[in-house]
C-alpha cells in the first residue's frame, strides 16, 4: 500500500503545474484530469502485481467486482487523487487516499501529500502514524478553543440552506475556520492533531475510508451529524478529538 501510494504521488508531483487535459463529471466544478487516471491505474496495476484476487472500488474506474468472492476477502478503496480542483489550478493542497478492507472491516490505510512528502499511516490495532512517528488527536478541551475544518459539496447549489446555515453556526462562535479542498487532508491533519474536528456532507467511501482509520487509531471519534455510528458509505461525517465531539453534533443538530 505504501509503495503504490508512493507510486502515486510521484505521477502527481511530476504532473502538477504542467499542461494536460481537464474534464468535468456529473457536477460542473467535480474535475478528472489525466493525472488521476494515470495515479489510479498506477495503484491498481502495483497491487494486482501481488494480490490478483483482490477487488478493488476506485473514484475513477468505480467497483471491480460487485461482490467479494470466496477467493478475495480483500477490497482496496482508492481515490488516485483527492483535491483535484486544487491540483488542475496548481494549488499545491492535493493527496493520494488508498485504505484496505478485510471481511467489510478496515484494516489499514495511507493518505499521501507528496508535494510535502508526509505519509499518514494507519493499521488497525497499531496506531497511526506520519512519516513513522506515532500521531494522536489534539488535546483541545472545548468547541470555544478549536480550530476545525470543513467541505463544501459540489452540489452546493442545490442544498444551499442545510449547508449553509450549519456553516453560519460555526462562523458565528467566532471560530477560526479553514476549506483545504481535500476531504483525505482534513481527517489526515485531525488524526495528527493539526485541526481539533472536521464536518462535511456529501463524501464518497474513497474519500474517507483511509483518513476514518486514520482518525480511530489516533484516538479520535467519528460519526454521522446525528450522532449514531459511522461506516463509509455514510453522507454526513463528523470526525474529531472526542472532546469536543458532543458540541459539534448540538451545533449541527
């Protein structure tokens, strides 16, 4: 896993800022370049090379196999590059998302910002770590001292209200409060203790499922806005210290 996100974030660093094609998705501002085929098929051509009976579900080429087989009780999620708007405008906040799950439970994960070199690590029972140094969350107290972080959904436009009036909740505690553009950064930078809780609406598994590890093996907390448990293919996401968790979900509520 390590490798291949390695792999990855080679293709993106060589390809950021030079000239390539730009296509849009369902939504008009959801961006593919070239570089996310490239760093998709890189990942899966690195690990099929080892593990030709696992399956794989990935942000560009979807769902290998519907379901597992007796052979393969391995699924490998992958989002080859998360932040592409900001990567097709050189804005240097992107990162190679790559997690494993082992009988529907995940097992390990990395998240990859290679402009920087950082390399988040989680396995499951073993902590999580940042370029070999075991990280936690942060130990901030309450809502009212937090610095947190948030997404915007592409389909923004069409669910201006909900959205809109949790994100005035926040301002209006005086909150210091920042957008990076890449949904696997912002739980990455909680689990390392960077900002104390993060929300968002609208994520896909592949943008989550390695940055969800992430933040469990750093002792952290994760739920929907409702408060109830957590999988990844959940809409809304609260992830956070634990400390403040409760006062972010009366917030949202």
């Amino acid at each position: 896993m390590i490798s291949a996100a390695l792999e990855a974030g080679s293709i993106l660093r060589d390809g950021v800022g030079t000239t390539f094609k730009i296509s849009s998705k369902k939504e008009r501002h959801d961006l593919v370049t070239e570089s996310d085929i490239r760093s998709e098929q890189a990942i899966i051509s690195h690990i099929k090379a080892q593990f030709p009976n696992h399956t794989f579900l990935a942000e560009e080429s979807g769902e290998s196999s519907s379901e597992l087989t007796s052979d393969s009780t391995v699924r490998w999620i992958i989002d080859p590059l998360d932040g592409t708007v900001n990567f097709a405008h050189s804005i240097p906040i992107f990162a190679v998302s790559i997690a494993a799950e082992v009988n529907g439970k995940l097992s390990c994960g990395v998240i990859y910002q290679p402009l920087l070199d950082e390399l988040f690590v989680a396995e499951k029972g073993n902590g999580a770590r940042l370029n070999g140094k075991q990280i936690q969350v942060s130990s901030t107290p309450n809502l009212r001292e937090s610095f947190l972080v948030t997404g915007f959904p592409y389909s923004v436009s069409e669910n201006t209200s909900t959205f809109v009036d949790n994100f005035h909740r926040f301002l209006k505690l005086g909150l210091p409060i920042r957008r990076l553009g890449s949904a696997a950064l912002d739980l990455a930078y909680v689990s390392a203790g960077r900002f104390d809780g993060f929300w968002e609406i609208g994520l896909s598994p592949w943008d989550v499922a390695a940055g969800v590890l992430l933040i469990e093996e750093a002792g952290g907390k994760i739920t929907q806005y409702s408060g109830d448990n957590y999988v990844i293919t959940d809409k809304s996401i609260v992830a956070t210290n634990s400390l403040i968790h409760n006062e972010i979900i009366e917030v949202l509520r």
